[in-house]
C-alpha cells in the first residue's frame, strides 16, 4: 500500500460523453496538455473503435504528450483491443483499459450472458490486451450493485491473466460512502493475489455522492481515483477532480496520501473545460466556482476580514484564484462595507460612515450585489 494516490483523469472520454458536447482534436490536445503540466498520472483519451475521431484523439494525444500514461477503452472484444492498440503505439506510456459488467443486471439484459460466459470473456481480453502492453486496465461495470463473491472471483482471475489495475465502477451512482469503501476493503481482503494489482474507484454522481464515495474507495485501500475536470460526464456526472484532490490535501489528517497535482493549476484548467466544452460551471460549485471565495454575509464577513480561517479552509491562491472577494448585498454588514470603500480609497468620520451604510442598505435590497460604480454613486451624493 503506497500513500500516493495516482489521479486518472478522462475528461476526454467519460467527459465528453455529456450531452452537448463536443470537441475538436485541436481542443483535446489543448486540454491534454493542460492536463500534463496540471500533473495528471493518467489521460482516457477516448474509445478508439467508435469513431474515427475518437481513434484520430488517442493517436494524437498518444504521440505528442509525454510525461503521462495515455489510455484508450475497450470493450471485452479483440477487434475493440486492437483498434486500440494501433491508435496507442506511439504513447510513451500506453493504458488499455478494458472489461465488462459485472452485477446481474449487466449480465442479463445488456450482455446476455452467463457468470461463467463473462468471466471467460474478460480474462480473453485482458490476454489479448497484453500483446500491446503490459499495462492493462480491467473495468468491473456496476460493480456498485453486483455480487460481492462474484466481484472478487473476477479480480482474482483477471490479474492472474496480467491486468495491473482494476477499475471498480459505481457506475449508477447506486452506492453510498461506507458501503463503497466496503467493497474496496472486500476485493484486497478477500482475493488473494489482490497485492499484484492497484484498484481504482470510477463513481458517478446520480445521487450526488461521487466525491463521497471516491474518497470512501480511498480509505478502502483504492490508490487510483477516475475523475474529470468539474465534474462532467454522462447523467448528473462524474467524480469531480478538483474536489478529491483538495479532500485529500485539506484532509491530509486523515487520508494521510498524496498527489501530484498543482492545485494552483485547478481553477484555470477548470475554466478552460467549461470554456472549450460550453458546460459552464455553477457558481456555487466547490473548490473552483464563481462564489467558492465569495462572501455576502455580514457575519460572514465580519469574521474573514479578521481571520480567513474563520469561513474559508482553502486559501483561494492555493487552486490559482486571487483572492477572496467581499459581495456586497442586503446581507451584507458595516465591516464588509467599510473594507470596500476602504479598497476604493475611501475614509469617513464614523458619522458620514453611518448615514452612507443606512443609504446603502436602501440601494441593495434593489440589487442582487452593489459594486464599484455602485458605491462612487452613493459617495458622491
């Protein structure tokens, strides 16, 4: 067990999946670069097989970046791995990342085939997988709602066949924390050749717990976590990137792990996703949205203007914003006003102070938010 933890991200595979969008190749190598100088360990850069411009992406991402493994999805199908292989071979790091569901569900109405049919299938694969890498990815769809017995069965025989990672996915977003976290500590537990391989948690966000129950994977023993950049992906998402990043490096008291990203870098890739992929990112979202360091509260404010750490536990420089900002609105209290005014290079007698706030408080319940030009109208009359 090692105390980093590898960030895979597939903004551009699971990402783009998201309705309404799509990129150009010239787009996804700009984010694929981003991608490496924020210190990402692994890129999904697409599913070669179902496109050709899926296919044009993996080998495009393939050849220019270094400095990062570049992974391409397959299905459990030998033309899906060699379509894939081909579009891999001039990756300095190459990932093949296949497999195939797991719970009952899966086998019955997608796949149609037996426990035994599926297991045969994927350990093929993972062989077949091997004579272009050995670095080889095998995904446990739904495992969130399979069978445990039946879950470690398939890890313990497909890392006999040479799989070196295993990807564990919530792939509904069925799962909650301690049960997620349950399972991941039931595969390392139970399957005894689970030593040879890192497990990796793929959660989705259908009940809004990916980045719950990603960090719950983590304390489970999970030392790979799949994510994307604000969260985008198919249905309500994935897990988000920046917020399991910053989980684990505010809460390092408790995760005791490691990273290698530059999360001074999160906020500006995080624009640059929403701005290439036309998702715009909700103003309220953690870690990198608009209102993330703002304050409109009175008592709020009153408190980060003495000591940041009353409101804040992520210092804004440290995911690259610039600072905390004061919003002045019909919430807001004399600290925050006199802080901006003071900003603006304004000072007034405690008297004019008073008559200027009570002038205030009439001009902001007309507005959402009082800015600059704002306050040098009020000052002025």
């Amino acid at each position: 067990m090692t105390n980093r933890v590898l960030v895979f991200d597939t903004t551009l595979r699971d990402g783009e999946q998201s309705p309404g969008v799509r990129l150009s190749m010239s787009q996804k190598l700009e984010i694929g670069h981003a991608l490496v100088d924020l210190g990402v360990d692994v890129i999904e850069a697409g599913f070669p097989i179902s496109s050709p411009g899926d296919f044009e992406a993996v080998q495009t991402l393939a050849r220019e970046l270094r400095g990062v493994q570049i992974c391409g999805l397959t299905r459990a199908r030998e033309k899906d791995i060699d379509v894939a292989g081909e579009a891999l071979k001039d990756a300095e790091n190459p990932r093949i990342h296949t497999g195939l569901g797991v719970s009952q569900n899966h086998l019955e109405n997608k796949l149609r085939m037996s426990r035994e049919q599926a297991l045969e299938t994927g350990v093929n694969a993972v062989k077949h997988a091997r004579k272009y890498t050995d670095n080889i990815e095998y995904f446990m769809e739904d495992s969130g709602r399979a069978d445990p017995d039946y879950v470690y069965k398939v890890v313990e025989e497909v890392i006999k066949a040479g799989a070196t990672t295993i990807n564990v996915p919530d792939t509904t977003g069925y799962t909650y924390p301690e049960e997620y976290r349950a399972l991941i500590q039931g595969i390392i537990n139970n399957v005894p050749n689970s030593d040879q391989a890192i497990f990796s948690c793929h959660c989705h966000n259908d009940l809004g717990m990916a980045t719950a129950n990603t960090l719950g994977g983590v304390l489970g023993g999970a030392r790979q976590v799949e994510v994307t950049v604000n969260g985008i992906g198919e249905r309500a998402g994935n897990t988000s990137l920046e917020e399991v990043v910053m989980a684990l490096y505010i809460r390092r008291d408790i995760f005791g792990l490691e990273t290698k990203i530059k999360t001074h870098k999160l906020l500006p890739i995080s624009r640059l996703v929403s701005r290439l992929s036309g998702m715009m990112v909700q103003r309220n979202k953690a870690v990198v949205g608009a209102n993330a360091y703002a304050h409109s509260s009175g008592i709020h404010q009153d408190g980060v203007l003495k000591d940041r750490s009353t409101y804040e536990i992520i210092a804004p420089e440290l995911v690259g914003a610039e600072k905390s900002e004061i919003i002045l609105t019909a919430r807001s209290g004399r600290h925050g006003l006199r802080h901006r005014l003071a900003e603006l290079g304004f000072g007034f007698t405690e008297e004019r102070f008073e008559e200027l706030y009570n002038h205030f408080l009439v001009m902001a319940d007309t507005k959402s938010e009082v800015g600059d030009e704002d306050l040098r109208d009020l000052v002025t009359k």
